[in-house]
C-alpha cells in the first residue's frame, strides 16, 4: 500500500508537470524557426534531439534531487520537510492558477523575460541536433521555477520505493513528462500545421490553467492526507 | 520613405523628435527604413512554416508588400507592429493561416 502511494505520488507530481507548457511552446517555437528555414527531414532530427535533451534533463535532475535529500537528509524526508512541501505546492498552484498565463489572446506565459528571450533567440539558431539538445535542457531549466516543488515532491517518493522500483519510477517520470512533446510531434507528423496547433492551445488556455493549478492542489491534498495524516 | 520603429509596447513622443516627425518609443529608438524586400522574405518564411507552394506564396507576398509601400507611403512615420498589423490584413484576403501566423510571431512563449 506505502508503495502505491509513492508511485501515485510520482505519477501526480510527473503528470502535473506534464501540464506546464513552457516545454510545448518553445517546441513549436522550434519548428516555427526550423521549418522556415530547413528541409523537413532536418526538422525532425533537431525536434527529436529537444525532446531528447528534456527527457535528459527531467531524469537528470530527478535522480540529483533525489541524492542531495539522501545526503542531506540520510532518509526520505519527514513531516516538516512534507508540510513545507505542501505549503509550496499550494503557493505554486496560486500562481499557476493567477500568473503562469500572461492575459491577452496567446499562449505567452509568465516566465523571467530573459529566458524567454533566450529560448526565442536559440530556437531561432538551432542548427543541429546537439544544439536542439541544449535547448531542450534550457527549456526544461526555464520551467524549474514552477517545477521544482514537483521534482522535490517526486524525488522524495522516489527514495521510498525499493530498489528495483526507482529506476523504472524514474524513466516513468521522464516519460510523462515529455509526453506533451511526444504527442505534439506526432499531431504535426500526421498533417496538423502550427496554426491549428496555436489556435487550439489558445481555446484551451483557460482548461491548462485550471488543470494545472488543481493538479497542484490535489497533489498537496494527497501529500496530506496520505503522507502526513497517514490515513 | 516612411521611418519605422521598433515599438511594441506605449508609445511616447517627445517634443525634439516630434518636430522631425521621427517616432520614439519607451522600448527601443532605433530607426530603420521600411524594406519591401525584409517583408516579402518575413512573408516567405511563413508560408514555407506552412509548407505554402512557394511560387504561389511569393506572388501574394510581392502584392501585400506593394500594398503596404504604397500605405506607408502616405505616413510620415510607422511602427514595426502597424506594418504588421497591415500585412496580415492584407494577407488575410488570400491565405488566413499566413496572416495568422504572420501576425502571431514571436508571441508563442
């Protein structure tokens, strides 16, 4: 039962961070400047290479928070540790719920400025698939401001688990983190342009936010009742 | 030729420049002539986005570029943001898709 919990925690805290749409829109942001610029058969290798660098990246960073709380901590950390946890989740899903998108038709988000401006001016000089790997970890990076609770939540129930658990949990996580990625670059595989994609993801705008801003919420309700209340 | 500015957020003249009938803006004083070439190249970027037929993406943008010289023209001074404005209208009339993405650049992330 205390393993299920552990996994549905991590499934939580990966499909929450799944929801945050940084990594999506600077994918289309890459395909805009590649497509534009490119033959489609380098497109496809350089978008692969920035799903690869986010897979890379969200693993990465999991298994590293996952140490640090062992070393600092020697086991999964307690009741207080989970209660600041908890206190967070519920900060980030206000913001979520009142900042994250910025207001206006588009899917401009509330990210630091210089980081957008950034993902925009390495999107646009992509040229191969190492670079389209490093932007794939910067974009990934870019979102830690919001993801950080989530990837500290996740690595905690990560250390819970047995041995054999861990690593399967852990490539579980990456997997569903860039899911988003996945099933973008197969809807324009099979014939979908950018318009469409933009234009779906601006009717849809308010459903992200409030899907990500309750997933918040109900991880924190979960943390509590399961892991600090024990029920 | 009109002189365009960079602008994209308040504008803002002051009285010096408002003699010169020069546009200033909070976010960038840089002044740069409006290149009829520059717009059919930002045009034929999108619609090769778009996997547009690019000879027949190159006949709209070379019309919508000549509609929009021949408007600004008639200004003394125009913004970067007015010109797209005006294209993606303009753009509208053949293809919608273009004019939207036109008009949606760099407003993804």
């Amino acid at each position: 039962m205390k393993e299920i919990i552990d996994i549905l925690v991590i499934l939580l805290a990966a499909i929450t961070s799944a929801s945050l749409q940084l990594g999506t829109g600077t994918l289309l942001m890459l395909y805009h400047e590649s497509l534009g610029r490119k033959i489609p058969q380098k497109t496809r290798r350089i978008t692969w290479g920035y799903i690869f660098g986010a897979f890379l990246f969200s693993t990465l960073v999991l298994a590293t928070t996952a140490l640090i709380i062992l070393v600092c901590n020697g086991n999964p950390l307690g009741e207080n540790g989970l209660i600041v946890l908890v206190s967070l989740a519920i900060v980030v899903a206000l913001l979520v719920l009142l900042f994250y998108y910025r207001k206006g038709r588009n899917t401009m988000l509330w990210v630091p400025d210089w980081i957008a401006k950034y993902l925009k001016k390495r999107a646009a000089k992509a040229d191969s698939s190492a670079e389209a790997v490093a932007l794939g970890i910067m974009t990934a990076f870019g979102e830690l401001p919001f993801a950080v609770v989530l990837t500290i939540i996740a690595a905690n129930s990560l250390l819970s688990l047995p041995r054999t658990l861990i690593i399967i949990a852990l490539a579980g996580y990456a997997m569903i983190v860039i899911m988003p990625l996945i099933i973008t670059k197969m809807v324009i595989k099979n014939g979908k342009n950018l318009v469409a994609i933009q234009k779906w993801r601006i009717e849809n705008k308010m459903f992200f936010r409030v899907f990500t801003g309750v997933c918040y919420l109900v991880m924190a309700a979960f943390l509590v009742a399961f892991k600090i209340m024990g029920v | 030729m009109a002189l365009i500015e960079k602008v994209k957020t308040r504008r803002r003249y002051s009285k010096a420049v408002a003699e010169e009938k020069i546009m200033t803006s909070r976010a960038s004083k840089t002044k740069v002539k409006f290149s009829k070439k520059k717009l059919v190249a930002e045009i034929l970027f999108e619609a090769r986005v778009l996997n547009r037929h690019l000879g027949a993406a190159k006949i709209i943008a070379e019309r919508v570029a000549d509609e929009v010289e021949t408007w600004a023209s008639e200004r003394s001074f125009i913004t970067e943001d007015d010109i797209t404005q005006v294209a993606s209208k303009k753009i509208a009339k053949y293809d919608k898709d273009l004019a939207y993405i036109f008009k949606n650049r760099g407003k993804i992330i």
